[in-house]
C-alpha cells in the first residue's frame, strides 16, 4: 500500500528532500546539527524526519528570520536618524 508523502507520519531524507524543496544534503546537516530534536525519529542510523513537526520547525525559522530583518531594518532606522 503506497501511502502520499502529504499523509505520512515519517519521510526518509529523500522523501523530505522531495516533500520540503530543501536539498537531501542540507537536510543532512540539519539532522546532523538537531540529533535530538523532536522532528527526528532514528530507525538505527537512519534519520526519518516526522513530517508535521519538521513543519512547525520550518515555519518557526522563517518566523524567526523575519523578525531579525525586522529588528535589524529598525536598528538601521534608528542609526540613521542619529546623522
């Protein structure tokens, strides 16, 4: 029984690969720098990436990335308003 990507609880590195548009090379070195992070299940040395929680971890990086952009365009505003 083939099961869509959309509705697994796990994907292997390729299928996340597949799923997120995220290279298997880059996914390797998140694994590699998140070992025990809550969106990794291993299956012995193999790393299975839980779908909906690498999701969350994604959107809270985007979240994140934005507010830096934010905070650091305000910094900018303000440094030059002191010229």
């Amino acid at each position: 029984m083939q099961i869509p990507f959309w509705e697994r609880y796990t994907l292997t590195i390729q299928e996340a690969s597949q799923y997120f548009r995220i290279g298997e090379n880059k996914l390797r070195k998140i694994v590699s720098e998140n070992k025990d992070a809550d969106f990794v299940l291993w299956n012995g040395t193999r790393p299975q990436i839980k779908r909906t929680k690498f999701e969350r971890f994604v959107d809270q990086l985007e979240s994140e990335s934005r507010l830096w952009y934010i905070e650091n365009a305000m910094l900018i505003f303000i440094f030059r308003q002191k010229e």
